[in-house]
C-alpha cells in the first residue's frame, strides 16, 4: 500500500482522537478502527488497545510514528502519559490532581499543585484542551489542578519531553486536560456521594458562622467589603493617609461578631457530593452532528488538622524557642458546571467549551503554645484565634476548530478566561499571657488581647482584605501539510494576554487612650474580639467625647499591585520518516514575551518600589527520534531548549497567607527567567494488550532556577523566592503494566484480568554556588547567593524516590472492579533555610483501596464505588532538623477515609 495513503489514514486516525465521540463511523464495530479496510491491510488491534481517549493538543493533535494501533502513548512522536476517562476512574481520585499522583515521576505537593520530576509547579505547563488557563490562586500562575473534578475531565495527557506546538516554559512536561467530548448517543446520569476521615468525621471541630449560604460555597453579602474601607479605595487613598474620622468609622466595621467569633461544633458532618451529567446529539443535515454536553456538580467536605509548628532559635544548638499546636477545621465547597458544544461537518470538527469552577474555603483555626522570643526564661503563653474565607473562581470559553482538507489540516484556537479570588475579613485575633506576677502585671495570669496598647507582641489583632482578579486572551493558528509520502510540516502562531490585579488591605485596630483608662482597657481585652474593638470605638462619655482614640492601619507598604505577561509565539514542526522503522520531528519554537509586576503608584504612598520587567525573546529548538528496533520494542531520543518564566507570586512584594501550608509568601522583583537544557532516552517494550514496559534516562540543566527559601521571625514562617546560579538534574525512570486472563480459572473469573501498573522515578539534583555568584533579594541586592543556597544541595521538592503500584482485578466486558493502589515519595526539601537547616517533607507510602461495581435496580443501571485512602494513617511531616534536634514546621495527623458513591443512568 502506497505510504501516502497509509500516514493520511493514520492522521485520520489521530483526528479521530482529538474529538472521536463526533464522528459516528456509520455503524462500525466497536471493536475495530475507524478508519478505510486498506488503511489498515489485514490486522485489526486488539480490543484493549484501542483506546478510546479523548485528547485536544495545538498542532493538529497527536502526532503518530506509523502504528497501526491507536494507543497514544506508543504511537505519538513524544513521551507521554494519557490517562483516559477509565484510568482516571480506576485510581477513584475525585480531582484531576489526585489522579495525576499516580503517574511515573509526577507527585502532588501541598493543595493541586503537580510537580514532574522533582520540579516545582513553575516547570509544569497546564492547559485545557491545548489552551492556556489563569489561575485564581495567588500563590500560582499555574491553575492548582485539584480544582477540576473528574466528573468533568475526558482525559490527561501528560507530555514530558518538549515539542514545539506547546509554550516555551516547559521544564518537567507539560499537563493538558481534555473535558468531556460530545456523546454518539443520549444519556443522563445523577451521582450522590458521601464521605469522612477518623480524625474529623463526627468528631469536634472549629466553625464560625459567617453567612446562611456558606454551606453552598457562597456569601450571601456579609462578607462584602466595608464601606468605609471602600471609599478609600475609590478615592485612591491608603488606610494609613484616610483622615481620623474614616480610621474610626473603619475599625467600627472590622469585626463583625458573626465573621470573627470562634464556635464548637460538636458533631462535624459527613462530607457529601453530587453531580448530574447529560447529553445528546443530533444529524444535522446529510451526516453532519451535533452534539451537547452538560455537567453540574457540587461537593462539601471537612477537614481536621492539629498542626506543630515550631522554630529554631540558634542554627546549631537547635534550641526551641517557639511552639505552637494550631487546631484547624476547614470546610471546602467545590461548584463546578460544563456546557459544550460540538459541531461535525464531514471531516471537520468544532468544538465551544464553557467551564465554571468555584472553590471556596472556609477555615477556622485556634493556635496554643509558648513564645519564647521576648523572654527566654518564662516565655510568654499565647493563644491565636483566626477565622478565613478564601474562594477562588474560574471562568472559561473557548473554541477550537479543526479542518481537515486531506494533505491540509488548519487548526484555529481562541478564546476568553477570568480568574477571581477573594480573601476577605481573615481575622487573626491573638490573646497573650505574659506570666509575669501580679506585682508587674495585675493581668500576668490572664490571657487578654493585643490591640496596640498592651505587650506590644509581634502579632498584633489584625483583619485583611484580599481580592485578586487575573483575565487572560488566547489565540492560535496551526498549519499542517502533507509535502510528500514521508515528509509533513507544520507551522504554527499563538498569543496569550494576561492582566492580574491584587490588592492586599491588612488593617490593624490601634485603641490609645490616657492612663486613667488603661485599667478599663485591660478589662475590654478579656471578652471577645469584636466587642472589644465596636465597645472602643462606640464608648464616649457624657459630653459624647470618645473615652478612647481608635486608629487604624495597614502594615502593607504596596497594597495593590498590577502584573501582566503578553506573549507572541511562532513554530515550525517538521515530521520526516526516512523509512518504516524511523520517525524524526523536529521543531523551532521563537517566543517573545513580556513580563511586568509593579505596585499602583496612587497607594504607594511615595514609599520606594522594585518594579519588575522582564523583556526577552527566545529560540527553543526540539527534537525526537524514534527507531522502531522490531515490532514490539522502540527507542526514542530527544532534546529541547526551554525555559520557565517566573510566576507573578514570585515577583509581587505583598505577602499572603497559604491556610493549606500554614505559612506566608513575599514576592521578590528581581527574579529572572530559567532556562533550561533537556534531554531524555528512553525504550519502550509493548508485550500485547495492556502489558508493556519502559526504561527512561533524563537530565536536565538549568540556569537561575527559582528556589523557595526561608524567611522566619517570632512566631511567623514566611517563603520568598531567589534564583540560584545554576543547577543539574537526571534520573530514571520505570514503567511496568502487565495484564494477565483470568479466564482459564472459569466460572465468576471468565471475563476477569488481573492488571499490575507499576511505575518508579530516581531523580536527583544539585544546586551550583560559585564563591562570586549573587542572589539579589529586596534590601540585598548585592547579596552573595552562598548565604542562601549550599553547593550541592538538591533543588526544593526533587524526592530521590517516587513509587506507585496499582494492583487490581477488573471485568473486561462490564464496569466491575477492586484495584490497591500504593504511593510513596521519599524526603524532599520544601524551603531553603539559609542559615538555618533546610525545610524537609517525608510524605512516605500511603495505602489505597477503590472499588466499582454496576448493577440494575427496577431497571436502572447503578454504578457503586467504595474507597478507603491512607489506610494505615500515614500522617504530614514537615521539619527542620540539626543536631539531633527536630523543629516541627507543618507536622499533623491525616487519619484514613471512607467513601461511598453511586451513579444511576438514564
């Protein structure tokens, strides 16, 4: 057959997986591709590998090295993972991030955030049906994958070496999520789900009450911004400048009791979920479709943390001069809804995808320990209250058209998204008892509030104010041509648009008054919080004079910063196959970005800024090398440049607060870009069906890599960001999946298999510091990069060992299951300590257990599921140590937890 006719039907074929619920194969037998009888001379693949993963990537979607099967991962010119609807399903992770956890070399750090390979969030690229996201998170520019439920998600593709139809900044691959296709028939499903964990399920916890709708994941308007507050926005003034009269009004509408009074719950409920699902297609014409897709879904959960967090006071004699224990209850509420539309005509597809996401957490938290930073003998007894609601939200639309003309193929991408998240009334309430005798301090034995007037603490009573709005244009245009038999090319331009606003309002009351009233202040701070501000600001006496002056003001020196990232980019992607055996692409990828954070300069108040401008133009060349060595056994090379850009949290000097590491971050504006040199082999060994093998060897060079360290003062641990000179990275890389028939044991085992997924990454690092290398931080510009970063030292979150194992038994003919899924990561370092002992996470192995199984009630088919996670309790560990000492950063129980689902189709 001539090898024309055979690449056009193998792309065909690749088409078929960017939108393959569109095509309706007049007919065609599921079990047999769909695609002409000569295209495919006289062997059909086996059922098992014909998976029917649905995957949009830009440059006219998976590109094939010749196969006749259609298995993405074996037939695409590049290394990659595609986690289909049933994989996802099999791991019974209820986010995209958890199921992501279980792929070679990628581990999930703190809340969705994906690290491949060792390298943090900032080298992992995600995109939604090969288009750019924002993020509502202002600690990311890259959107926290745990926001995404499964519920919503076809398929994942992980791609981790680099080709040039993707952006520039990739460093450990790059994750493109692929939502739900349109159906070839209606259908409509409802799923109900509950669940709970053995450290918060029925047991006591925290809350407070905030508004009617919180159980929604909605604000009914309590939490709308003050008024007073307002104003000086609007008027462009900052709190500190606002005249006597609007600080007092301001302190009066702080504290309101229902947002900033702590509450016991007694019975904490069981978490639920539940998500309806429909769709539908209809013949338009003479074999022209159209199909719609809808999802909504809602999920509430709880979650209980008792948290360590302890410092150093001395480098190397590990003394502990700060011990807290912070009992934290969180409740998450995740609103998620989908509405897409799909259009075939003929041979051409498109595709107009709306997504929403809202995510809101609502945290209450009560922290007890011991200060001994003030004084070293008796220390200082300290109780710190805070209440939070953080929501973050995310608007998506966007179009996809895909035109096949045979040797022609256009692909046009575009479309709109907006990120919101809003932080608003966090109130830190902190209660001090200075265990002085009564002779000194007629309160020394009594807990009271610091409002300015009293010990003088370093953490004063304080309410913020965040609110963060990113919105982001996105355009592409694809080209691909078929020059001759063996010899296609590809070209390629894209744009992306982002604009981020911040603003980040920390409004400290300060009560003053004569000494007369000092013994009546001391009184006010026994009761609670917001009747000690409202009684301070409302008392006056006789005459209506105030009894107390009430000021307030904002530690912040930038409350509002504006950032933006503008990029044009061009490619060129040549495929060559010089014979049967042999694939070559190789790209050129030419990117022009500009990059700019800075404070507004209406509240800069005059105070000395570091803005940040960041203007380079790249060119990033890729290329890989396939050589199918026999029909089973194939190896492929390759090698790319690339870079990483640093994310606006890196850059933008205002600080804020993570509730899921307990710790705070500041920007740093002078940052620049990584670059970064990858190269990667790896060989491939497919033994039939779903058994094959792999053995992977990587490296990886990077100049300026962003690194985390720390910042500590009393009782607060705070993250900024430097770049380190330069650093290294290789590895190895395992992945085993063997299936193996149960059928010859006959009777319940007839349709069964038994199915082992096994996968293992040794990955290690190290950071090079020369005696003259600088790492300029604010205040420091000068600084030599050795007071921040040891020669040697591996690169933050790099884990020397990543494992999982899935060890299951499921039907081949109906969705029946039970699958033990392991997961172990050994110790990585999460802060650079500087001149104390880096920060050290040891999340160890946890243990899973997922079960599915279908069945009929009055003629309704069911789906139920079963989970039970970390089943011997792996708890959080995160810690200093030196010199046999430990200090504690982030260490909590984590307890195990049950789920039970069930889905009905209609």
């Amino acid at each position: 057959m001539p090898y024309g006719k055979r690449l056009a039907g193998l792309l065909l074929l690749t088409t078929s997986l960017t939108l393959p619920s569109l095509l309706h194969a007049q007919d065609a037998p599921q079990d047999e591709p769909m695609v002409e009888a000569e295209t495919v001379e006289d062997e059909t693949p086996p059922k098992d590998e014909l998976q029917q993963s649905d995957v949009s990537v830009p440059g006219g979607g998976i590109i094939v090295t010749g196969r006749r099967n259609r298995d993405p991962a074996r037939s695409s010119s590049q290394v990659l993972t595609v986690l289909s609807e049933a994989d996802i399903a099999r791991t019974g992770e209820g986010d995209i991030a958890g199921a992501l956890g279980r792929v070679s070399g990628l581990s999930l750090v703190g809340n969705g955030r994906v690290f491949v390979r060792g390298l943090g969030d900032r080298y992992s690229l995600a995109l939604l049906n090969g288009l750019p996201l924002p993020s509502p998170e202002p600690l990311s520019r890259v959107v926290p994958l745990d926001i995404f439920p499964t519920s919503v998600i076809s398929s994942s593709l992980v791609q981790k070496t680099y080709s040039a139809n993707f952006p520039g900044e990739f460093g450990g691959g790059v994750i493109n999520l692929t939502t739900k296709a349109i159906p070839t028939e209606d259908f409509f499903t409802v799923s109900l789900g509950t669940s709970g964990d053995t450290e918060t399920t029925f047991e006591n916890g925290l809350t407070y009450f905030g508004s009617r709708w919180d159980t929604f994941g909605f604000d009914n308007g309590n939490r709308d911004i003050p008024t007073a507050l307002q104003t000086l926005i609007d008027s462009g003034t900052r709190i500190n400048d606002a005249p006597a009269e609007l600080q007092r009004q301001l302190a009066g509408q702080i504290m309101p009791l229902n947002l900033v009074t702590l509450q016991k719950n007694d019975n904490l409920p069981a978490n639920f979920s539940a998500s309806i699902t429909g769709g539908a297609s209809f013949e338009v014409g003479d074999g022209n479709y159209l199909g719609m897709i809808a999802t909504a879904g809602i999920s509430n959960t709880w979650r209980n943390r008792s948290v360590i967090s302890q410092q150093f006071g001395d480098a190397q004699a590990g003394d502990i001069i700060f011990d807290s224990n912070t009992f934290i209850t969180d409740n998450k509420v995740l609103v998620n809804g989908l509405i897409g539309l799909g259009l075939d005509i003929g041979e051409h597809t498109i595709r107009w995808t709306n997504l929403y996401i809202r995510d809101t957490l609502k945290t209450a938290r009560l922290a007890q320990g011991t200060d001994f930073f003030t004084d070293r003998v008796t220390g200082f007894d300290f109780q710190t209250q805070q209440t939070g609601w953080f929501e973050r939200q995310l608007i998506d639309s966007q179009l996809v058209a895909e035109f096949n003309f045979n040797k022609l193929q256009i692909d046009l991408r575009g479309g709109y998204a907006q990120t919101d998240r809003e932080a608003p009334y966090n109130a830190i309430v902190p209660y001090f008892r200075t265990n002085f005798p009564v002779e000194s301090d007629p309160f020394g034995d009594k807990f009271v509030v610091d409002v300015g007037a009293l010990i003088g603490g370093t953490e004063r009573i304080q309410v913020g104010f965040e609110d963060l709005t990113e919105k982001l244009w996105f355009g592409g245009a694809d080209i691909s041509y078929e020059l001759t038999d063996n010899l296609s090319v590809t070209a390629g331009y894209s744009y992306s648009d982002t604009d981020r606003r911040s603003t980040s309002f920390i409004i400290r009351p300060l009560i003053g008054s004569t000494a007369e009233f000092t013994t009546a202040l001391r009184a006010l701070g026994l009761r609670r919080p917001g009747e000690i501000i409202n009684g301070a600001v409302l008392a006056s006496d006789a005459n209506g004079v105030p009894l107390f002056n009430v000021t307030v003001s904002d530690p912040t020196p930038f409350p509002v910063f504006d950032a933006a990232l503008r990029i044009h980019a061009g490619y060129g992607l040549l495929r060559y196959r010089p014979s049967d055996t042999i694939s070559i692409e190789a790209g050129l990828r030419y990117e022009d970005g500009l990059q700019v954070a800075a404070p507004d300069p209406v509240f800069a108040g005059g105070v000395p800024a570091n803005p940040t401008r960041i203007a380079n133009d790249y060119f990033l060349p890729s290329a890989t090398i396939t050589w199918e060595v026999t029909d089973n056994l194939q190896l492929r090379l390759s090698g790319s440049q690339t870079i990483a850009r640093p994310q606006f949290r890196e850059l933008v000097e205002q600080t804020y607060f993570d509730p899921e590491s307990n710790r705070r971050f500041r920007g740093n504006p002078f940052l620049k870009d990584s670059e970064l040199i990858n190269a990667e082999a790896r060989l491939e060994y497919y033994l039939g069906g779903p058994s094959k093998v792999s053995l992977a060897g990587f490296y990886k060079d990077i100049d300026n890599p962003i690194e985390n360290f720390l910042i500590t003062a009393p009782g607060i641990i705070e993250t900024s960001y430097a770049n380190a000179p330069a650093a290294q990275l290789y590895g190895a890389e395992f992945d085993f999946a063997y299936g193996i028939d149960l059928a010859d044991w006959g009777g319940l085992f007839e349709t069964k298999q038994f199915l082992i997924l096994a996968n293992y990454t040794w990955t290690q690092s190290k950071i090079s510091v020369g005696a003259n290398d600088l790492a300029p931080i604010p205040g420091a510009i000068d600084q030599p990069a050795s007071q921040l970063f040891d020669d040697g030292a591996p690169l933050v979150g790099q884990s020397d060992h990543v494992a999982n194992l899935s060890l299951g038994i499921e039907d081949t003919e109906k969705v029946q299951q039970v699958t033990v899924l392991l997961n172990y990561a050994s110790e990585r370092v999460t802060l650079r300590g500087g001149a104390l002992p880096d920060a050290v996470e040891n999340p160890g192995l946890t243990v899973d257990v997922v079960a599915r199984s279908e069945l009929k009630l009055g003629g309704v088919p069911l789906e139920l599921s079963f989970e039970a996670r970390n089943i011997f309790g792996r708890d959080n560990f995160e810690y200093q140590e030196v010199n046999g000492n430990r200090a504690e950063l982030n260490t909590f129980q984590v307890g195990t937890s049950f789920a039970l689902g069930v889905k009905a189709s209609f």
